[in-house]
C-alpha cells in the first residue's frame, strides 16, 4: 500500500495515545442517500455484518482496553434490530454511549428507547439553514422536517443532542444561520465538519472549499466561542486546534479544553492515536474517512489491534509526518488531516493538502 510506514520507528510509548474515542459502524443500511457519505451508504442489507454475538464481544474488548466514548454510528444506526441491545449492554460495561442517527426515524417511542439504554447524547446533521439546501444534501425530499421532528422527540425525552454540519462551498455562507438555529432548537453543541473527499464525497470534490476559506471559516469559528453558549468543535479540521492555540496566545489567553458529548479532543487529527473507526464488518481503521485496513475485530482482539498495529503505531510518532506537517511546530497539536493527505497523495504521513499556514511563521510568535 502506498505510504505504508514499515520503514518509519515507532515511538516508545504507545500508552501515551490513550483510546478516548471509538465511532462504530453499526449497520451501513441507511435511509437517506447522502451526496457527502464516506461509506455510500444505502439501503441494504449488507453482507457481513457483525452479529449480535460477535457485537457484544465486540464491546467486551472496547471495555477491556479502556472506557471510551462509544459513537452508534451507520448508516443509519436505528436500522439495526438490536441497537438498544447494544446501547444497554455498553452502558452496562460503563462505556458512555452516544448515537448518530439523521434523526429522520426517531420517534417518541425511539426515545424513550434511548433514554432507557443509556444513550447519553445523540448527533444530528443539518447541513442547511432550510429545507431546500439539506434535502438536497441528504438525497431524500423531507429529511430536513423529518430530522427536526426527531429532534423535538429527543428533546421532549431529555436526551442531550448536538448538530453536526459538513461544510462545503454549497452551504458556506449559510454557517452563521445554522449555528443560530442550532441555538433556536436547544442544542448542546455545534459540531462542524470539514469536507473528506471519500466515499460519495469524491464525487462533490468541486464542491469543497478552498484552503483560503479554510482558514477564514475556522477563524470565525473560534470568534464565535464569544457569542454562544454551543460548545463548539470542528472536526476533520485539524488546523483548529493550532488557531486555538495562536489566538488564545495572542488574546492573551490560556487555551483549555473539556470532554464531553461525543467530544475527547485535546489535538487535531486523533486518527489512529486517540480515536479509532470500526467497520460494520469489524475492520479497524485510523477513522472513517482513512479507508486503510489495521486489523479485523473478528479475526483478532481489539485490545492487539489498538495497541500493535503498524499503522496506528506510525500514527503515534509525529516525526513520521512528512513535508511541511513533519517541518510544523504545531504538529503535536494538529496534525493535518490524514485522510485528506492519503486522498491526495496515497500516502497518509503526507501534509495535510488542505493548510495555508508555513513553518515558522511570524504568525505563530
């Protein structure tokens, strides 16, 4: 495979990667045909799933090799029989269970469900100010209407909810709208996510947005932490984590991070390092959108793939990475996106494609 690290040493100390997040392909069976969708996911069945048996082994390990964030994720995660079951048994183990459904099936019986089991918060995508934009972007007439009614029913419940958004050129102006709707609908949180060019998403790789706006999006990102009460994340943008750090020094201020929802971030890209990505037939990868194979949950513990695989371990060394990320003092903090660089170069220690900022500069004194 290019960009196989075999050559490159692997840091000493794996255990200083503690595993703080796991997303879970649960089913790749879903209901909506979204334009962005790393998986391309559609409506099923898929073959291969991992059964109810293997599943619950499954959480058997995660809770053996730590107490991790555990994301249901899909496709569409409601589509699966014995979801609930699942949720209940990682509550059990006191793996604290989140969910990501489009929130389209969401019922007031389904939240109940959720309550029951211990689902802890849930994660819905808008990624339109109204209905036109996000229907279009999740490929179903009345996902936007359907996906506000489910989160008034996990409202109503009491289950604590965040909204998601992927950001392409498409919906860039429509940012500031959607974050004031999030705060209008009584999210926890505004999580945005930065365009991966994988899966369906190859194909609107016009659509994304260009390192310029990268960098002014992610600014005016961190602004917004003055004038809402969201927490606030930016995912698959790495890059964030080192403008926290330039503008909290230049504000004069110290940079501080909590955990909570189906947030564990302290740096930029956890691929590999504190976050890992489960297939819904049990392949391991670095995340969702870094379609590289580091070991099968079905044929191999999950404890022996997080704390030996080559990939993961290669991921640990920042040394490893290569270009300007490898020349970057922020690289501890950021990172760069390895999905984006594997994308762009087959190489996945590569720099991250997608950075306006150079070494050294001025800017980051």
């Amino acid at each position: 495979m290019p960009g196989h690290p075999a050559s490159h040493p692997h840091p000493e100390n794996s255990e200083t990667s503690p595993l703080r997040l796991v997303a879970w392909e649960t089913t790749r069976n879903c209901n909506l045909s979204c334009v962005h969708c790393r998986a391309s996911a559609e409506k099923g069945p898929y073959e291969g799933e991992l059964d109810t048996r293997t599943a619950i082994r499954l959480i058997d390990q995660i809770a053996e090799t730590a107490k991790p964030i555990v994301i249901l994720t899909g496709g569409e995660p409601l589509l699966r029989p014995d979801i609930f079951e699942l949720a209940s048994y990682g509550t059990e183990k006191g793996l604290r269970m989140v969910m990501a459904p489009n929130g389209t099936l969401i019922t007031e019986k389904i939240a109940g469900k959720m309550v029951e089991t211990g689902i802890k918060r849930i994660s819905i995508s808008i990624d339109g100010a109204g209905k036109d934009h996000h229907d279009s972007f999740r490929g179903v007439k009345g996902a936007y209407d359907e996906a506000l009614k489910g989160l008034n029913f996990a409202r109503e419940a009491g289950i604590e909810f965040q909204i998601n958004t992927t950001i392409t050129q498409a919906n860039l102006d429509q940012i500031p709208e959607i974050l004031e709707l999030a705060e209008k609908l009584g999210a926890a949180a505004h999580h945005i996510f930065l365009l991966v060019p994988t899966g369906r998403g190859k194909y609107i790789l016009d659509q994304e947005i260009t390192a310029d706006d990268y960098e002014k999006t992610l600014n005016w990102f961190y602004d917004q932490r003055q004038h809402t009460t969201l927490q606030l994340k930016a995912t698959c943008a790495p890059h964030y984590y080192r403008i926290l750090r330039q503008r909290a020094k230049k504000d004069g201020q110290a940079v501080t991070f909590k955990t909570h929802g189906l947030d564990a971030v302290t740096r930029g890209c956890l691929g590999g390092t504190g976050f890992c990505f489960i297939s819904h037939t049990g392949i391991v990868q670095p995340c969702g959108y870094l379609n590289i194979n580091c070991g099968d949950v079905t044929k191999q513990p999950f404890n022996d793939i997080w704390n030996s695989s080559d990939v993961f371990l290669s991921l640990r060394n920042y040394d490893n990475l290569k270009g300007k990320c490898g020349q970057c003092e922020f690289k501890k903090v950021c990172g760069g996106c390895r999905a984006r660089a594997f994308e762009a170069t087959g190489d996945y220690l590569a720099e991250e494609p997608l950075c306006t900022y150079l070494p050294g500069s001025p800017s980051a004194r």
